[in-house]
C-alpha cells in the first residue's frame, strides 16, 4: 500500500514539475509588447473620437450589432467590422451557460477602403429592424451612406460616388436626408487660386495657405466643404430641398429627422442677434474668451455665428424657431450630443441650449425637451461649467441625451467621469407639472440592454476588451477579439494614486516592466492628456504618441497622467499649474525608489504640449529628454496665425498669458510664452508635426531650438488625422516615441538598418 502511494506520489509531483516546467516555458516563450501588437488590437466601436457606437439592439429587440476596429499594417489601413447576432442566440448561451458553445454572428462583415478611419462611422438601425445604416469612408477620405441590409446580407449604397456626404439621418430606406458638400463653394476656391489675387482680410493664415485640407487636430480651418446642401428622400423619391428655388444650406452635421419623414431639426446661424443677448444669455465665468455678440453674422459660412435650433418643414423650407435663443456652445457652456425626436413627433430633445428667457433676466442654459404642439419648453438637466478659478460643484461633461426608447417621459443624459473617464448614464423622468426628476443612474449603455439581457464591453485598464452577455442570474464573454494577445507579455500594470501639494487625491497608470524588481531605479516617461482606468489603452491613452506598454517591454517605467484636475483649461497659471503638478509626481516616483531622476522623458500631446513646454523652459525637474506632437504652445507665432473672423472672439492666449502681445502687453509674453524662452530649454526635444498645417503650427519650436543650436529633431507625419488611425502613420509616431526615448534614457539603438539614418542624426544632437 505504501509503495503504491509513493508511486502515485511520485508519478504527481514528476507530472506537477513536467506541467510546472511547461507552463513556465510558455510564460517565457510569451512575445514582449511592440507597437505592431498595438496596432493589431481590435477596440470596440471608436473609443477616442466617440464616432462610432460599441453595441446596439435593433429597435424590435430581435438582433444586436457589435462595431470594432483594428490596424491591418499588412495592408496599411483600418479595419471595421459590423457583426449581427441574434437576440435570442445569446439568451439560449446564458440559460445554458457553460453547455453551449459561443453564440455565432448571423452577418459580419468587414471594411478597410481607406487608409485611415474609421471606415464605419455614426451607424444606427433603421426603425423597422431590417438593417443598419452608416456613413463608410472610401478611397479619397470623402464618406458615402450605405445601408447594411440584414435580410438579404447585402451592402447598398444609398448616394452616388460624386456625392461627398458630411451627415445625415435615417428612418427606413423609404425616409431619410442627407447633407452634401457644397460643390459650388470649393469651385469658388478654385476660381480665385487662377485669379490674380485672392482676399484675405478676416481669412485664418491656414485657410488661405491650405484651402483643400479639413483639418481636424488642434487647429480650426475652414475647408472648401463648408456649406451643406441639404437631400431629402421621402416615400422613395429623392429632392434637393430649396426655398424660392434657392437650394438650402445647412452649416451643421447634426441633423434630427422626425419620426414621420416631414421635418428635420438642426442649428442655422441667427440672421440678426438681438442686443439683448449678450446680456440674456452670458459665459460662465466673466473672462470667458466666448460671448454672445451683436456684432454681424457670417451668413455666408456659418462659422464664428450665434446659432440656435430649428425646425425646418421638408416639404416647403419653412423654418421655425424651437427656443428664441442661442445655442449653449456659443456662449461657452460645452454639451455634446445632437437633437431627437419622440416616438410620436410631439417633443424634440435639445442637448445644449439656452432657452428664452421668461422675465428677461440672465439665464444659464441646459439640456431642454421642447413641446411642438404648445411650443413649451421644459429643462431636465441645467448645464455647469467652469469657473474663474475650476469647475462649478457637481460638473460633469455631458456627451449627449436622448428619449430613452424614444418615450417622451424619460431622458437619458450620457456624462464624462472625470475619475476613471467612464460613461456614466443619468436617467430622468417627467414628474406630474412637467417637471423632471432622476430615476437612476448606470454605466450600462441603454442601446445595449434589451430587456433582462445586457450586451457590454468588459475591459478595464489592465483587461483587454471582450464583448459580454449578461442577465440577472450570470453573465458569461460571448466573444474575444483578441485572442492573439494569450501569446503576448502585457508587462504591469497598476492604478498610481497620491496627494499633490493641495492635498488633492490624484491618480494615473503606472506600467512596469513584467521583470519589474523593487529597490531599482528605472527610467521614467511621464505621459500626459488623460488616463482612463475603464478602457485598455495599451498606449496609456491616444495612439498619437503615446506607447506605454511599448516602452516598459523595453525597461522604462510610464506614468500616463492628465492634465491636473485643479488646473483649468485657458486660465492664466494653466501651464504652469500642470507643469507643476507633473514635477511633483514625477520626484515623488523618484523619492519611493522607483525612478532614476537622471532619466526622466516627457510627452506632450495636443492641448499637453504648451504643458510640456512650459516644464522645459520654467520647470525645476531634470528632463533627459522630450517630445511634443501637433499642439498648441501659447507662442507669438501661434496667435498670429488666427486673427479672428466675422464673430471676434478674443483668442484663448490672451487668458492664458494675460494680456495681448503687444505694447506693454508684450513684456508679459516675454516672460510667460514659451516661444520667448527657448533658450531655457536644456532637454532633446522631437518636434512632431501631423501634415503641413500641423508642421506649420508647431514651427516655432523647432525654428527657434534650431537656431538657437539646441539638439531638436522634426518630423512631419504624412497625414492630416489628430488621433492617428493609419497603421503606418501609428508606426512612425508610437515607434518613433519608443526609439527616441530609448536612446536618451537607455543609451539604446535599434539595430535596424532602416533606421540607420535617425540615428546618426541623433548622434550628433548628442554631441550638443
């Protein structure tokens, strides 16, 4: 009996060590992290540009939708892809969880017809079910409306190729509109390139130097698109809608069509903006660089107006008036979202505006629910913004509203989370005299719950996404789109919190390397714009940029924070304020052990760059080494380049410097704009710029470094996108992050011959 026992034993440990070896050689055959894994990830809908919707149920409740997108560097392009399950596939899995296989998509398909995305965009299902509608991004980066049909498994264009198509709405194949590109106004622009001179006055330098280019980063251009043309198709016949024979424009993409196909409503500029209203319906603080004006409309082009909502009846062009007041927007309270309709067509939901006022006294605006038949207005949530010195008490930046199901007793109002950067649902319902009152609040999208059943992304920081069933008895994952990432070194990850000097809580990402040993001093990268805890951003946040978990597989730990909570955005001490915040992380990190104060990079992002900067040319903390990609700097060179147009607002640098570069005002640029202090500057710096309109905009930097023969390098990505979407154009920026920051803090060249050259340039920037 002994005897048999020790053989069985020893048969257990021998099998216990051969399994314990084996999985111990397949944790070290694992891959480290690299930028092409990054790339290669497939995220749900469009988690950074929020174009693009995760999970819907068709509005019968019989099938759900599910959107992702990935990097195909093979062929150098997006990837999307729309898969259609059936409803009740899901609930039969879940009733018999663990018993049957993954439920199987009735339809997928997949789009990849430009080299940038997302190729789907702004997709919804049509009202009875049968399909879903979307705006599909083609060669020439122009889109085209396309009907997905789910009963016949086919795709149909709904506009023809010549028609660039900006926005539109849907009903069934049967109903809906569209907006197209004003031809005319990019004609207009071609004439006067052939003519002998072109004017300029009230023109930005972008738009006269780069007409063509829409861009989308940080600087604002007028393309040659401008103007909407507006499309109507109802009971299958298809119109140009026009009043007096004069087609009708529209400046806005944001279009709501009524639930009978009649009318539409949207924004139009004011024609004529009462004086009252810049003291109606004010900022919300007194040095707001956005207030509502009497001075002249751009009628022409829409932009730099007062606007407010409409209602336009698609059947004769008439246009009503929905609130006799402007827009939030205008006037500097920030709202996402665009207007819907009730079921029944009897109510319209406005997710930002001011509402006239009752006893002509100053308002705020809100989020408003308009009744047609009475022309009464009501307001469910009143909007709070920013202070002269933070935020009002209970702020929250709201993304969007919309009737839940589309009853006109409930509203659902979608918000930011500040803390983890999750989307967060407040439900409201009308209470007896018209009043709303919240009902409840969740994290559980209402466009991916049908009944008991919950269709939701489960990720987190740490936890690659996968798409999950849930009911009241269990929830099991139905589908991993990433299964590749099993094979792969993810590295640590953990949430870093700690109290600035304020006494402020704050929080981050910290990524180690998986080979992380405590008591050694590592490199440090600090990475700045935003750290969202409920969503796995291998980057640490954009794909611009940023690549932490690609940095620590090589040996460098990353602190992926944002801007700090306590500094508002286009206040007087904002860069310094930030600059601040970072410095004191970043030598806390050194003083736990952690970081080598010798080594220490920073990246700055967009709206993070004058952040950046600011650390470089006024910060005590010990740069090794920095970059900045497509940003604002606060400098001469930037303020000039936009002068203002019709509506003047006054630029943000006059709030952030506190004062206007010239006269006496200039000595206060002398000593707070970066642009004027270069030669503090004692750091590397890479300069990125995304295409000729960003180079130009962030010139200053590297001119200015380069004559003063400090080491700077620039590069000019080949793309106009802000957030990078183009898997070779992502190559460039993540990987060119990874190699700069790991020859200055760890001595390191990839040996790659291709990249030969980078480094010799490099070299010699090391001699300085």
């Amino acid at each position: 009996m002994y005897t048999r026992q020790r053989k069985v034993l020893t048969v257990f440990v021998f099998g216990f060590l051969c399994l314990n070896g084996a999985v111990s050689t397949a944790q070290q055959a694992k891959k480290p992290f690299t930028v092409s894994d990054d790339i290669g990830l497939a995220e749900f809908g469009d988690p950074f540009m929020w174009q693009a919707k995760a999970v819907r149920f068709s509005p019968d409740g019989n099938y759900f939708a599910v959107d992702t997108e990935r990097g195909r560097l093979d062929v150098n392009r997006p990837e999307d892809s729309l898969r259609f399950y059936r409803t009740k596939d899901a609930k039969t899995f879940l009733d018999h969880s663990g018993e049957l296989p993954f439920p199987s998509p009735v339809w997928t398909f997949s789009l990849s017809t430009d080299r940038e995305g997302p190729i789907i965009k702004e997709w919804r299902w049509l009202a009875d079910s049968s399909g879903v509608a979307f705006l599909q991004r083609m060669r020439d980066g122009h889109h085209r409306l396309v009907l997905a049909d789910i009963r016949r498994q086919k795709i149909e264009s709904l506009t023809s190729a010549t028609e660039i198509i900006k926005g539109f709405d849907v009903r069934d194949r049967q109903h809906y509109v569209y907006l197209v590109a004003d031809e005319i106004e990019g004609r207009k622009w071609q004439a006067e390139r052939q003519g002998a001179a072109v004017v300029g006055t009230g023109r930005s330098l972008m738009e006269l130097l780069f007409p063509d280019v829409a861009v989308t980063g940080v600087v604002s251009v007028s393309s040659s698109y401008r103007n909407l043309r507006l499309y109507v198709v109802a009971a299958g016949k298809r119109f140009e809608l026009k009043k007096d024979g004069v087609p009708f424009i529209l400046f806005s993409q944001d279009v709501a069509l009524s639930p009978d196909g009649r009318s539409l409503v949207t924004t139009l500029p004011v024609s004529d903006v009462p004086s009252s209203w810049d003291t109606l319906y004010p900022p919300p603080f007194a040095s707001s660089r956005f207030r509502i004006g009497s001075t002249p409309q751009d009628l022409h082009s829409g932009a730099n107006s007062a606007h407010q909502y409409v209602r336009i009846d698609l059947q004769t062009g008439s246009v009503q008036s929905l609130t006799d007041a402007p827009i939030s927007t205008d006037a500097g309270w920030w709202a996402g979202g665009s207007p819907s309709w009730s079921n029944d067509g009897q109510e319209v939901l406005l997710p930002n505006t001011f509402l006239s006022s009752k006893d002509n006294a100053p308002s705020r605006p809100c989020v408003a629910v308009v009744d047609l038949p009475s022309n009464g207005h009501s307001c469910v949530e009143l909007l709070k913004g920013q202070t002269e010195t933070g935020f009002e008490e209970g702020y929250h930046a709201i993304m969007g509203a919309r009737f839940a199901g589309g009853d006109k007793r409930r509203v659902i109002v979608t918000y930011l989370n500040h803390k983890d950067r999750s989307l967060e649902n407040v439900e409201y319902r009308r209470a007896l005299g018209g009043t709303w009152l919240v009902a409840g609040e969740s994290k559980v999208d209402p466009e991916g719950q049908h009944d008991d059943l919950e269709i939701v992304v489960k990720q987190s920081f740490d936890d690659p996404p996968v798409l999950v069933a849930k009911n009241k008895q269990t929830s099991q994952v139905i589908w991993d789109p990433n299964p590749q990432l099993k094979n792969i070194d993810l590295g640590q990850a953990s949430v870093y919190t700690w109290r600035d000097k304020d006494g402020l809580e704050r929080r981050a990402g910290l990524y180690k390397p998986s080979n992380y040993r405590a008591g050694v001093r590592y490199p440090l990268v600090i990475q700045t714009h935003g750290f969202e805890e409920s969503n796995f951003f291998p980057s640490g946040a954009y794909p611009t940029a940023f690549a932490a978990r690609e940095l620590a597989a090589a040996g460098i730990v990353v602190l992926q924070v944002g801007a700090v909570a306590a500094c508002r955005e286009m206040a007087l001490d904002e860069g310094r304020c930030n600059a601040s915040g970072y410095e004191f992380v970043a030598n806390q990190l050194v003083s736990q052990g952690l970081a080598d104060p010798e080594r220490i990079g920073i990246i700055g992002f967009s709206r993070t760059c004058f952040d950046v900067m600011e650390m470089l040319t006024t910060g005590s903390l010990h740069l090794k080494a920095a970059s900045i990609t497509d940003g604002v700097m606060e400098t001469y060179f930037q303020y000039l380049m936009q002068p203002g147009t019709a509506r003047e607002r006054t630029p943000e640098s006059d709030s952030v410097i506190g004062a206007k570069p010239f006269g006496e005002g200039l000595k206060q640029w002398l000593k707070r704009s970066p642009g004027f202090n270069l030669d503090k500057v004692a750091a590397p710096i890479l300069v990125v710029g995304e295409g000729p309109v960003s180079l130009l905009f962030i010139w200053e930097a590297y001119a200015g470094l380069r004559l003063l023969h400090k080491p700077v390098d620039l590069i000019m990505l080949n793309t106009d996108e802000h957030v990078l979407t183009n898997p070779a154009v992502r190559m460039a920026s993540q990987g060119g992050s990874v190699d700069w920051f790991r020859f200055w803090l760890q001595d390191y060249e990839d040996p790659d011959p291709a990249k030969a050259e980078q480094y010799k340039r490099w070299r010699e920037l090391k001699k300085m």
